[in-house]
C-alpha cells in the first residue's frame, strides 16, 4: 500500500485517522442505535443493528469455517439485498478483505478477477434477473477454487453440488473471534468498471472509507433520522461507501432495491419515508418521468445526489419546479471517493453549472499535463489529496503510480475549471472512457473488438451523447471497398467472439476517413463534432468527451 508517512502523521494528529475500524464503528452502532432499524430491502427483509450483527456473527461463523482468516480474500456477488450487509460485516469481523465484484463478470472475466486478486472464498446469489448462474460459476472458477470455496445464496438446478449459505447458517456454527485491527489496514478492495482486462482493484483503508462517509454525514447534514434509499449496486463507491457504510456510521437506515423500478421505488419511498438517495443521472430522470406521469408525490424526499457524469440543467429545474425535489451533483471516482458536492441548500442557485466544492478535509487543484497548478478560470485536469484517498491499485504499481503521487495526490483524467469560490466544473475527459448511465466503459478495449470484422478497413468507438443515460456507445466505421456491415454483423461477430453485450456498440455510423494526427493519434473531438452535427445538436450541448482532452494539449 503506498502512504506518504508524512501525510499519515498530518492525519492522524488533526484525528482524520484513528484508532477506530469499521468494525469498532459497527460495534459502537449496535450499541447506541441497537433497536433502530439498518437494513431494509425489497425481499421483506428488515434488520435492526442488533439484528444484523446477529445475522453477521452467523455468517461471520459459516466463513470461519471455510477457512476465512485475517487476510483472507473474500469476492462476492451479490446484489442490493440484506445478504450483502452481512457478509461485508462478516468479513470486517475476520479481519478479512471484502471484495465486492460487479454481476457482469461471469465466465472467463470470473475466472480472471478472482485469481488476480487471489480470491480465497467466493460467494455469489444463485440466480440473476431469472438466470441461474450456478452451472456459469462452478464451470467459471474451475482451476481457481475448489468447490468447496464457493456459497451460493439460494439453489442452483444448475449447480446442485454447490453449498448453499441457507443452509450452512442453519448448523449453528460457534462464533469466532472478532478481529481487533486498525485504521491502517487494508479493508476493501472495489474493482473499477469495465472487464477484466481493464479493471484495476482499488485499494481502502477502515481511515479511507470512516473519514470519506463521515465527511458525506457532515457535509449533508446527514443524521440518524435520515433514511436512504439505494437502487444502485453496491459494489462501487455510490452504493458501497454511500448507500451501506455512510448510514451505518450515523445510525440510519438504508432502503435496498435489487432491481431498480421506477412504480416500485415510488412505492418503497413514501412506505419507508425515504429521506434522500442517490445514484446515477438515469434514476432520477426515470423517476422525475414516473411521477410526472404518475401524478405521484414523495414528500418524505429532500434531496437526490447525482453522480457519473454531469447533470443537466433542465433536470434540476423539472426535479424541483415538479416535484420539490433538490438534485445535487458529486464528483470522484473509486480511487479519491466523491469529495466533490453540490449541497442542498445551493442546488437551486447552482442550477447544474457546477459539479461542487470539496468537502472539509480535501484539498482539490486543477493541473497542466506536467501536474502544475493552473490559474483559476483555466481548464485542466482535477487532482485530489486527502485522508479518503486511495492507498494504491492491487498488485498494479505502474498504474498506482501514474494515478497516485508521492505526495499523495491523485490524478483523475477529468478536465475540469475551477473558479474563484472554489466550484469546480468537468468539461471533458482525459482518459478514454464512455460514462453510460454512471459506468465506465474503457472505449479503446471496445475498439480492440472490432478488430477482424470482415468488411471494415478502419474504425474507433466514441461516446454518443444522450439525455436520459449520458452516453451510449457509438462505433465509427470505415468500409473496405464494395462492403458495408451492417450493425447486426458486426454483433453477431462480436458475439462470435465472446464479447460481453454490455460492451457492444449501440450505434454505427460510416465515414470516409477516421481523422487522425501526423502520428497516427485519432482526433476524437472532431468526430464527436461530426456526431453532433448529425444528430442536429448545437455544440453547447453539454456532454463531456476524451476529445475535449486534445483540444487542451493532453494525450489520448
């Protein structure tokens, strides 16, 4: 792990990092809020913090005698359902890492992740939007860990042989030992978007992810009265930090959705007496259309914090003008978790312009291509320092080093303004990504796909902007002589190839010649220009490209 010891110093004597683990501050919880409601979810399922640490001993119980120890690598799968609290919680009981995986890994991206990280349980719900994925993780992980090394949440027709956790809870197993760790140590690793090829294993502190959620309880004013509602997975910093540990620290309350749905939420909402929530761009405008539609209200909600990808204007303003629904932007990423927010009280004069101020404890500065501070009101790209940020990327340290400094300052691949009042703004991006619907998709591995496709002589993937989810993914093609593909062959060679569907372009659009650089560097922002014109958008249509980065003299 990489800590500058003198930042570790700095930290710990302002009391940003302590003594404390999130452990103890589940413990202290338990003690203080034991018969308030934790964990909810849309399964019937309802836990006090009493209960759940009761829940969490016996699973605690179940890994302990799978040979779960302090260290041990435990990946998991599972969705926004109680059962995740309680095998996170197990985990920080054991002193074990807790490696929330993404449900889109399946097969050989299964395979791949958990042996880099070294996986030594791995536990996974049976079934997934209807599809028994048991026979898929049995097959997956052969050669990896043995069958007795993987849980199943529910049964498998599929998989019968594997062990289900039901059943294992119901053997009364003794409780182990809880472990007394610190602050230091290493707690959770989050894996970055995108396939394994290209997902790096973020690296948290218990001092990373305490000071990061009590910093977002303060900042927003965040009590035990508040409750939350969660629809978005809880294996990346929305759902993880902000939708289970953030609650957690203060005494709240989550509401967990499986599968978001729109009537369903709503419902759920005004039941449970949702306070605020949180999420990608898509929620809120599928929810503000529901109860536009709907004649609806939700007047337990006071807020909604949007993150991803910049939010638009006219959603803020339908949002509240509607419904009385504050929409707040944030800003961050895995490694230097949202520090950047728009609150509540002035996200009716920011109006989607801004995408926030640092939360206390955070230094951010704006930055040329050598890392040189640039003068305010001048884009470049945003770097982070404080006690929330990432300690390095798993048995990844040319990445850590190009993402995190000596002085511990990360670098985002974001280009961003910040003005005098210390608001800062995203106007673009550096790195190649497409945010669709708040996830990252790496557009130079979808490009290395398309490689082979019979009938295309050259080609590159660019993000395709659209209201409701951002971005969609947009494969610019370049015909060889007397064939044009059609989308569908070029899906069914990607199918062919085995390429993951959520990696498959959305849109194609032909062109004469991909535009490049005497060096052979694609000019990205010249085909989004393209794009817009065909699409009938002027170019203050507010969307953020890896283009935006060479028009500002950074590498692509």
């Amino acid at each position: 792990m990489k800590i500058n010891p003198e930042l570790e110093k700095l930290y710990k004597e302002r009391g940003d990092w302590t003594d404390d683990t999130l452990l103890t501050r589940f413990e202290k919880s338990v003690e203080k809020f034991g018969d308030r409601e934790f964990v909810v979810d849309d399964l019937g399922r309802r836990y006090t913090y009493k209960e759940m640490d009761v829940y969490s001993d016996k699973v605690a119980a179940v890994l302990y005698e799978y040979g779960v120890r302090e260290g041990s690598m435990v990946t998991y799968q599972i969705t926004p359902r109680s059962e995740f609290v309680a095998v996170m919680l197990a985990c920080f009981k054991l002193g074990a890492v807790s490696i929330p995986l993404g449900m889109f890994f399946e097969n050989e991206g299964l395979r791949d992740i958990t042996a880099f990280l070294g996986s030594n349980l791995h536990i996974s719900v049976a079934k997934y939007r209807g599809r028994d994925r048991g026979g898929m993780i049995e097959e997956s992980l052969e050669g990896v860990l043995s069958r007795k090394r993987i849980i199943l949440i529910g049964e498998s027709r599929t998989a019968p042989e594997l062990v289900c956790l039901e059943e294992l809870l119901m053997q009364g197993l003794p409780v182990p030992p809880r472990y007394k760790g610190t602050g230091t140590d290493l707690s959770t690793i989050l894996c970055t978007s995108g396939t394994t090829s290209m997902s790096k294993g973020v690296m948290l502190t218990n001092d990373n992810i305490i000071f990061s959620e009590d910093g977002f309880n303060k900042e927003l004013g965040l009590t035990e009265e508040d409750i939350m509602f969660m629809p978005a997975p809880l294996n990346h910093a929305t759902g993880y930090h902000h939708g289970i540990i953030s609650p957690m620290l203060r005494g709240g309350k989550v509401v967990l959705q499986e599968r978001f749905c729109c009537v369903d939420a709503i419902h759920m909402m005004n039941r449970e007496k949702v306070t605020y929530s949180m999420g990608a761009t898509p929620f809120i405008y599928d929810l503000v259309a529901q109860l536009d539609v709907s004649g609806e209200k939700l007047p337990y909600l006071r807020f909604y914090i949007c993150g991803g990808a910049p939010v638009p204007e006219f959603l803020v303003n339908k949002a509240f003008n509607n419904h009385q629904i504050l929409v707040c932007e944030c800003y961050g990423s895995t490694e230097s978790v949202p520090h950047l927010y728009v609150r509540p009280s002035e996200a009716l004069d920011v109006h989607g312009r801004w995408s926030g101020r640092a939360m206390g404890g955070i230094e951010v500065r704006i930055v040329d291509s050598n890392h040189n501070e640039v003068p305010r009101g001048t884009v470049g790209e945003e770097a982070s320092r404080g006690p929330s940020v990432f300690v390095g990327y798993y048995k990844n340290e040319e990445a850590t080093e190009k993402a995190l400094d000596d002085d511990g300052w990360c670098y985002s691949g974001d280009l961003c303004v910040m003005d005098e009042n210390d608001n800062v703004k995203v106007v673009g991006r550096i790195k190649d990504v497409i945010i669709r619907g708040g996830e990252n998709l790496n557009a130079n591995e979808i490009d290395s796909y398309l490689e082979g496709c019979p009938g295309i002589k050259d080609h590159t993937i660019v993000g395709r902007p659209e209201e409701r989810l951002g971005e969609r993914i947009c494969a610019f093609i370049v015909c060889e002589p007397g064939h044009q593909p059609t989308k569908e062959d070029i899906l069914e060679y990607l199918k062919a190839k085995r390429v993951p569907k959520r990696l498959w372009p959305e849109y194609v659009e032909y062109i004469d010649r991909i535009p490049r650089t005497d060096s052979g560097k694609v000019q990205k922002f010249k085909l989004d220009k393209v794009l817009r014109e065909r699409m009938g958008l002027s170019d203050s249509y507010r969307t953020i490209t890896a283009g935006d980065a060479q028009k500002h003299g950074f590498n692509v």
